[in-house]
C-alpha cells in the first residue's frame, strides 16, 4: 500500500514532523511504501530547507510556501506531484490548514481517475481557549474557521484521528460525530525506552523545545533566581525576536540559566535527558508536549504549567507535576518537595511506555486504515 503523509514542516523542531516521521517509519515496518511532503520552511527560522532529502530511507519532497500568519499557516501546492505518487491512503496533519483540504481535492482526481484513495486528517489538537499567543485578527480567523468552514469540510475526511481525549468537546461543538474519529495519540520509537538511563545531574533542571512565545520562558527567568542552587538548561533553536524581548525585559539574565543549541539527533537528546533530574515545561499551551513524554519516558521528574496537553499526560503526584495556578512558585514548591520524596522512575516510565509505545500506534492504525 502506499501512503503519502502530509505535514507543514519537515525540518527544525516540529512536534508534528516527529509523530509524522515516527509513524512513517512504522508504516515501513508493516511492509508500505512512504512518501513525506511539506512545505520547505524550517520551524522556529527562515531558513529555507532542500527540496528533496531522506531520513531513514523515507523520502522527503517539499514546496516552495507562501505564508499567510501565524507560525505554520501558509499555502503550498502538491497537487501535481501527489497526483503522480498515486496513493492508497494520503494522511494530512494539522485541522484549519490549506494542505489538509488541498488533499480532499487531490482525493476527488485521484477518484475520477479510478483511483480509490482515502484522506486521512490527523487534527494535533489546534483547539484552544484563550490563547495569549494569538493576535486578535488570528483569533477572529479561527473563529470564523470553526463556525462557516470546518464543519463543512471536517465530514469529507474518511476518517478523523484526535491525538488527545481533550479534544472531544471542541469536535463535538464543530458537529462531529465522536464514534466517527478515532484516537491515536502521539508515540515515541521504541529506544526511548530500551537505551539504558545515564547518571543524573543533581540540581539540574532542563528546558528542550524552541525558545519562542508560545513556550514562556519568562516563567523560567522568574523561577530560576527563587532556586538559585540549581542550573537552568536551555536546549533548542531560538526566535531571534523572542530572545530580544527577553533580554529587553530581563537586562540582567539569572546566572544559572545556560543556553545550548538545537539537538536532532536522538542518541545526544537521550544523553542530555539523562544528564538532568528535571524537565520543566512553562507553555502557555500545549496539545501533546512531544518533549514532556520523551523526559518522562527518561524517568525524569516533570512539572508543567497547566495546560491541556499536561493534563491529557500527568496524572499529578503520580508520574509528574502540574503548576495548577500557573506560578513559578509553585514550580519552586514541587522542586523542593522532590529533593526530598521523589517519585517512583519505573512507574513513571511505565505509564509512558503504556500509552505511548510504537506498538500501539501501530495497533491502532490498522484498526481503521486496514493496514495488515
């Protein structure tokens, strides 16, 4: 069978592009043929990415964009090339954006064409109130989105896949039948659970993920001087605008915090997992914080402000912690009562390996994609 999987970055740190790679890769293990396309934007830069490359023998094609707000909402035509690939299943990511309808015309040719190819939409939970990144012209789009086109054409799809149960009131507003969707929460490859853990840094707090807006990192500025006996990491590509705004905002940075470059490559990310005791995650918001499931897969102690995605993961004293008013002091607080009572690793690596193993993405895909 072949699948064509469709996302709008497949370079930089996208939490998309590493459910869309991750699941590639196990359609590749069924025994199908893989073909990725996006648009040729980095995340989190304006670097322009190769038009063709391959990563883990699955080819990646990706197209000229013009960008339209907002971080990832742009349009790009793959209309001919996809047309050309001719496939079974074609599985677009991200609901309220312009490949994912692109591909329900794509279906339509394919079809007059005596083709029968399904369209797949995986929605990465874009729902969300209150949200304090989004200028008020990107919130009335949404707005206007949800109420005259997405339930018009979120009825097309053969089948819609939420990755969170969180999502299920925001679909049923949009008019959708839930018994109609199916849940297939993001995963992680299988060596985040057997690379053995290194020794733990003591007093070492860590940050993965962009360093943008949407991911708050003044909370770590604020928290950082009421833990001044612990070191900050900082890992991930910077928005060069968002750093300025915080040197603006804090002249003087707290000495603990350090910044480190972007990593890629699992083996160093599993490394510097390893190499710190907490993980902290500050968003604003968060649909499934691919980031917080890898620390936790690690054994990490996470605490996370209260977003809807934590949530969906931490079972709070269980295997993490939620900030439930949002505070740096409560961060503080959760620190300091772990220095002293910590949880239980294995338990908190258990409930990951559960929920979130590649077994069971691939369990659930044939379920509705009759992959055998």
């Amino acid at each position: 069978m072949k699948i064509l999987e469709v996302c709008p970055y497949s370079t930089g740190i996208c939490g998309v592009f590493s459910r869309v790679l991750t699941e590639s890769k196990a359609f590749m293990d069924m025994g199908h043929e893989v073909k990725i396309f996006s648009s040729n934007g980095t995340k989190g830069s304006k670097i322009k990415a190769l038009k063709e490359e391959e990563l883990s023998t699955i080819k990646i094609t990706r197209f000229p964009y013009m960008k339209l707000g907002g971080e990832s909402f742009m349009y790009w035509n793959y209309t001919k090339e996809a047309i050309e690939y001719s496939p079974d299943i074609i599985i677009v990511h991200n609901y309220r954006h312009l490949h994912t309808t692109l591909a329900l015309k794509i279906k339509k040719k394919l079809n007059n064409q005596g083709k029968k190819c399904k369209v797949i939409l995986v929605t990465h939970a874009p729902f969300i109130k209150g949200d304090t990144t989004r200028s008020r012209v990107s919130s009335m789009i949404v707005k206007t989105y949800d109420k005259f086109i997405g339930p018009k054409t979120l009825n097309k799809f053969d089948t819609i896949v939420r990755i969170c149960d969180w999502e299920i009131e925001y679909l049923k507003q949009l008019g959708i039948e839930i018994d109609n969707t199916h849940k297939i929460s993001n995963v992680l490859p299988d060596i985040y659970f057997t690379e053995s853990i290194a020794k733990r840094i003591n007093k070492s707090i860590l940050f993965l993920g962009r360093v943008s807006p949407i991911k708050n990192i003044e909370f770590i500025y604020e928290l950082a001087p009421l833990l001044p006996q612990f070191n900050f990491s900082i890992v991930g590509p910077i928005e060069e605008d968002y750093l300025k705004r915080l040197s603006k905002k804090y002249p003087v940075a707290p000495k603990n915090i350090t910044y480190y470059p972007a990593i890629y490559e699992i083996g160093k990310k599993l490394k510097t997992f390893d190499m710190h005791k907490y993980f902290i995650l500050p968003s604003h918001r968060e649909a499934m914080p691919q980031a917080m499931m890898e620390a936790m897969s690690r054994g990490m102690m996470v605490v996370s402000t209260n977003t809807d995605g934590a949530r969906e993961i931490i079972q709070h004293g269980d295997n993490g912690f939620i900030c439930k008013n949002n505070t740096p002091e409560e961060a503080r607080d959760i620190i300091l009562s772990c220095e002293e009572k910590q949880l239980d690793k294995d338990s908190v690596i258990d409930s990951i390996s559960y929920n979130y193993s590649l077994s069971k993405l691939k369990e659930e895909y044939g379920k509705i994609f009759n992959l055998k």
